[in-house]
C-alpha cells in the first residue's frame, strides 16, 4: 500500500519494513483486545495495508500472533550483562528485564488465554518457541561465574538456573507491574546466591 512519507511523497513499504508493521501492529490489537477479538482485518487496517498482504505471511490468527509476540520479544532484547561478578550480572540482568519486559509479561497472560484454548498449548509452549535456539542468559552468566571460580563447576539443576528470572517474570505478572529494586536484591542475595554458592569454610 503506498503512504505518504513526512516529505508529502508516496512510498510503498516492502520485505522487512512491511513485515515488522505488520507484526507491530498485529503486537498492538492483541494488547489492546485480547487474541479473542483480534482479526486480519483490524491488523491491516491499523498497519495501513489489506488483508492479503497479511494472508501471504499468516494463514492462521495463531501463526501471526507467535510472529507478533516473537517479534516484540527480540524488540525488546538487550546484550547479556558482564559486571565481572555473579551478583553484578543477575542483578543487572533482572533489572533490565523489568525494565523492558513489563510489557510482554503482563500482556501474554491476560491477553492470549483464548490462544491457548485454541491451539492446545501453554504459556511454556509459547516461550520456547520465543526462545527458539538462543542460550538463555542466565546459563551465560552462570558459565562465567563458574569460569571464574566464583562457584562450583558442578552442573546446576535448570530450575536454580533460571529461578532470579522466573521469580521476576512471576512478579510482574502477579502485580502487572515493574518490580521494586529492593525484590530483585532480595532474590539474588536471599534466595539464588545461597542456592549456588559453596559454604563459607570452617
């Protein structure tokens, strides 16, 4: 579809420019209205294009709506943090994650319950396949502590692993809002560090 750029002249947006106005969009309607009343209609209306252009990408709701969220979530995505120490790293990672995540998590569970009814799947589903092949960062931070000799080389439980984050993630959906700086500090200090680190000796 040709729009007006600021000049007053006519463009017509192509591949990826087209792609991610469509998705920022698609990202809008689910936040505004839930996945029950989103359609193809409303998402090219509010991108400024037509329905065809998104059933060329899309052929289902579903599938769009996993490009959507996939799409905010790489938006969203910020380097691994690397202070130098364990608690630096966790510490710097959940509060970027609070602040840049918010978003995501409180629209993802209140917003997609009649995607998951729909296609069967749970929100687990739906972070995998977010994830897709990238290390998470909690198991980069860990590797460098372990490198570093801040705590054993000993392979972690996946649930220790990824527990500051989880406990952050569970936070803001709880509350539907950013976490308090002093939370993040008591799950790093009270709860993750003591689950990692080895006992001072005797």
């Amino acid at each position: 579809m040709d729009l007006e750029d600021e000049s007053g002249s006519s463009r017509r947006r192509r591949g990826q420019e087209l792609e991610d106005a469509l998705l920022d969009a698609a990202w809008d309607e689910l936040s505004e209205g839930g996945y029950g009343t989103l359609t193809f209609e409303a998402v090219a209306a509010r991108a400024g294009t037509s329905r065809p252009v998104i059933n060329r990408r899309w052929k289902t709701r579903a599938e769009l709506v996993v490009a959507a969220v996939r799409h905010n979530s790489e938006k969203s995505r910020f380097p691994v943090p690397d202070t130098g120490t364990l608690r630096g790293d966790v510490i710097a990672l959940l509060e970027q994650a609070n602040d840049r995540r918010v978003q995501t998590a409180t629209v993802i569970p209140a917003q997609l319950g009649a995607y998951f009814k729909e296609t069967g799947t749970a929100l687990v589903d739906l972070r995998a396949d977010m994830l897709g092949t990238q290390v998470p960062a909690m198991d980069i931070i860990v590797r460098r502590a372990m490198q570093r000799g801040e705590i054993p080389t000993s392979e972690l439980p996946v649930r220790v692993v990824s527990l500051p984050f989880d406990l952050v993630r569970n936070e803001l959906m709880m509350t539907l809002r950013s976490v308090r700086p002093e939370v993040i500090i008591e799950i790093v200090d009270a709860i993750f560090l003591p689950l990692v680190s080895p006992p001072p000796a005797r």
